[in-house]
C-alpha cells in the first residue's frame, strides 16, 4: 500500500466536504475533515488494497472475495463480492445510497458529489415520449430509457428533478477542483502522471467503457440518443451519453435546449428538443415560481435608493450602483447608467468597506476562492456577483439577452420580462477618456479572475448574453450588486 495515496484520499475528502460547507466559505478545510481522519486511517490500514481511482482495484475473481479497497480519489472503501467492488455496508449508509421509485418499484443507485446528490443509473421509467436504446429491452434494463426534452421535464421520482444547467456546471466545477489536487499533489510528490487524469470525462464515466475512473460514483453509460424519422434513428450507441437538462435556450430561434454530453471529452451544448437523450435526476424540489418580484434598497453610505428584484434564487439591484467611489466615472449626459468602475474599484482592493478583496487588481492575483462573498464597492448586504453566480442569472432566464435587456435605450431593445433592466451603458474608454458602445451593450463586473490580468464579467449586447473574460485595465464598467 502506498502511503502517499491516503494522503491524496485525505486531501480531496477535505475538498469534497468543505463544498457542503454554507456559503460563505468559511468553513475551513482542517474543520471540515478533522473529524474523518481517524476513522479513515483505520480502514486504510486494514485494506488490503489502496489505489488512486476506482478502475484501478484489480479484478474481482474468486480468490478475492471479501477483501476490501481503499479509493483515495473519493476517501471510499469497497468489498469484492459476488465479481464486483461494492461500497461496504458502512459506506453505503453515507453519502451513497439507494433510492426506490415507488411509481415502479425500480431502485437506483445514487451518489453525493459536493453538495449535490446525483442518481448514480440512468433513470428507466416508462414514460410517454420515451424508448428503449436501439428498442431493446435489455437496454433499458442496463441503460435506462431515452426521453425527449418535453417528456424528461415531469419525469424524476418524487423529491427529485431534471437537473438545470447550472447544476451541470457545479457538477464539472467540483470534478475539475479534484482533479487540480490530484494533479497537483502528483507533481509534488513526483509520481507519474498520465495524461487521461486531467480528463473530466474519464472521472465522470462508468468503468465498463475500457477508459472511465469513475471517481466520484456518478457512473456514466454510453446509452447514445434517438433521432425519431432519421434513416439511422439510433446514435452513438456505446460511444456516448447525453443528459437532458431542464434549461431551454431561449435566444435560439430553434426549439432547443440544453444538455450535458460525455463522450472522448465533455461539453454542454444545446440540442432540438425532439431528440430522445438520457436522464439523470438530481436531489430536490422544484420551484414551481421561477419568476421574479421587485422590491428596493436604501444604500445607507449616501442615502441612494435602487429598485431590487428577485429571479429565481437571487436577489439582484435592478439599477446599476451610483455610489461615488476613487476610480469610478460618471456620464454626465446619461446619469440613469450609473458609475463606471475599475475592476480594483469594484473589488475595493483598498479595503474601505471588507477585506476580501484587498489588493485586487490589475497585474495582481488575488486569488479569491469560488465560494467566498467579496463585497467590494456594494452596500452592505450586498456583494460583487462571482461568475458562477452570473452563470445561475443567465440560465434562470434561459441565456435570452433580450430578457435581460432594458425596454428602451437600446440600439434594439428588450422585453425586460424578469425586471433585471439591463441599461445600453457602454463603457468608460481608459484611453480616450470617453464613454464607447452607448446603446449597444453593457458589461457588469464579477469577482471572479481568470489571471492576474483578466476577470469574467456578464456581457450583454443586441445579440447575445455571455459570461466570459475581460481585461482588468481595459477601462471601467458598471456593477450589479447581488444580495448575501
């Protein structure tokens, strides 16, 4: 047993606990595993085999029934039974469990990945709208059903639904952060390091594909997808597994939406909605209300009133932020879009009003976690939305720029039908020392950095909505806060 491979285990335990922390972020990662260590150091030392991944225990035959193993990559420990490495009683009981369909009476196998509870198999409910892969039952028996997007929508169990494409994006993040830490710690302690570890989808598939780690238990199957009229209807049988999401693209003229796709990569793309995929459902209620409702707030620092207004979860300004801050402009001529900030500015790299993000600037990385809350240049309460967050405000309103947008002062206006009332402000050119793009486009700061020279911000123009990276001294650009 090498000794190295519990500490990995330890190391993304902690990382995977300290992502069901609150949301705040501060609980810390010795807090969040300290508790564990102990235990998990007796199984360790009474396992007769510990390996990085899943796929690496050997093969369950004869000669091996009853031994156990220890997988570091998710701190878990299995038991050769029956020619198959199970989850051990003790195991089971924990974050991985077994959820019964009482529609049915069919069980699945379910597993906890961060925060989120995910079915481990593809949903199989007989459902209309949906089929058996390449129409054979036995398929359905391994694979689950295919359904349309229409008939995936109201499919799930009780207490469960069709996941957005946020939660597939939380999903990837929380895959992509392990893998930074075995990729990291390998370095460190100078192991070989083969390149498919660094893959998403590796972690994310079912070993039965000859190439999947199946890290987290999530246990993907190539079950393909069903084109309904199409001279060869069934695709990709074996090759990859697409999961409907309950996301619509609303700024398609087509009738698509979105899905997660796991093949020789992993992507999240949009799709007609007439094709049969896959469905994975997620832990939760749905909200049957996901649209919004106004109120306002008084910045207690100059006495300034904004309009607020709540879409989905969030709570948002609904007006740009006016507050007078050093390295903020103002446009005379249009004072209803607020002032322009600096990226320094926005962060308060000062630390006049918290010091999360103190010293954030251009040239500079901060370094700001994904789940800590910067304040920045917001009144209290408030804070500098984080990419992720952008992310959550541009699938709550299906990725539709036109339902964000403001009803006029555009150059082609929008509908405003969730209250964001996104404004035509521009930018404050550095250079020139002017406002540029008046009427066609805005773009809000988030806290969130991609280098020490660029930060992600929401970008909005007469064509799209995107979440994507900026230049930290490209000039200055307006700020939406968004409430703790």
């Amino acid at each position: 047993m090498n000794k190295k491979n519990i500490y990995l285990g330890l190391l993304l335990a902690s990382l995977m606990l300290s992502a069901c922390g609150d949301e705040s972020g501060t609980n810390s990662v010795e807090d969040s595993s300290s508790s564990g260590i102990a235990n998990i150091g007796d199984i360790v030392a009474d396992a007769d085999y510990v390996v990085d991944v899943y796929g690496d225990l050997p093969k369950c035959n004869e000669n091996k029934v009853g031994q156990t193993g220890f997988v570091s990559a998710v701190s878990k420990q299995y038991v050769c039974e029956d020619g198959e490495w199970v989850l051990t009683d003790n195991e089971q009981s924990g974050t991985d469990g077994i959820l019964v369909d009482e529609r049915d009476g069919q069980t699945y196998k379910t597993t906890k990945i961060g925060d989120q509870v995910w079915m481990a198999e593809n949903l199989n409910y007989e459902f209309e709208g949906s089929v058996c892969p390449k129409n054979e039952q036995s398929n359905c028996d391994v694979y689950g059903r295919l359904y349309t997007w229409k008939s995936a929508q109201d499919v799930c169990p009780e207490g469960w639904l069709l996941p957005s494409l946020s939660a597939f994006e939380t999903l990837l993040d929380v895959v992509d952060s392990a893998i930074d830490s075995i990729v990291k710690y390998k370095k460190q302690h100078m192991e070989v390091l083969v390149d498919s570890i660094k893959r998403p989808h590796m972690h994310l598939k079912d070993f039965s594909w000859n190439e999947g780690f199946d890290t987290f238990g999530f246990s993907a199957l190539p079950a393909g997808s069903y084109h309904s009229g199409d001279q060869v209807p069934f695709y990709e049988f074996g090759h990859s597994a697409s999961f409907w999401s309950s996301t619509e693209n609303d700024s398609s003229s087509y009738d698509r939406a979105y899905l997660l796709k796991i093949w020789s990569a992993e992507e999240v793309k949009d799709w007609g909605k007439a094709t049969y995929l896959s469905v994975r459902c997620i832990q939760g209620k749905k909200v049957v209300n996901s649209s919004s409702s106004s109120s306002s707030l008084t910045d207690a620092r100059d006495g300034q009133v904004y309009k607020t207004v709540v879409i989905g979860a969030q709570t948002w300004m609904a007006e740009n932020l006016n507050y007078e801050s050093a390295n903020s402009y103002v446009n005379s001529s249009h004072p209803e879009y607020g002032r322009y900030y600096t990226w320094s500015a926005a962060m308060d790299s000062a630390a006049v009003f918290s010091t999360a993000g103190k010293g954030c600037g251009d040239g500079v990385e901060c370094k700001v976690t994904k789940t800590a809350k910067v304040r920045g240049v917001c009144p209290t309460g408030w804070h500098l939305p984080s990419r992720d967050e952008f992310k959550t405000l541009y699938y709550a309103v299906g990725g539709a720029h036109t339902k964000l947008k403001s009803t006029n002062g555009w150059d082609s206006n929008g509908s405003d039908a969730f209250g964001f009332s996104a404004l035509p402000a521009g930018h404050y050119n550095s250079y020139s020392k002017g406002f540029d793009g008046l009427g066609g486009g805005t773009l809000f700061w988030s806290s969130t950095e991609d280098s020490s020279n660029y930060a992600y911000s929401l970008y909005i123009n007469g064509h799209r909505a995107n979440v994507d990276i900026i230049g930290k001294t490209e000039g200055g650009y307006s700020v939406r806060c968004l409430q703790d």
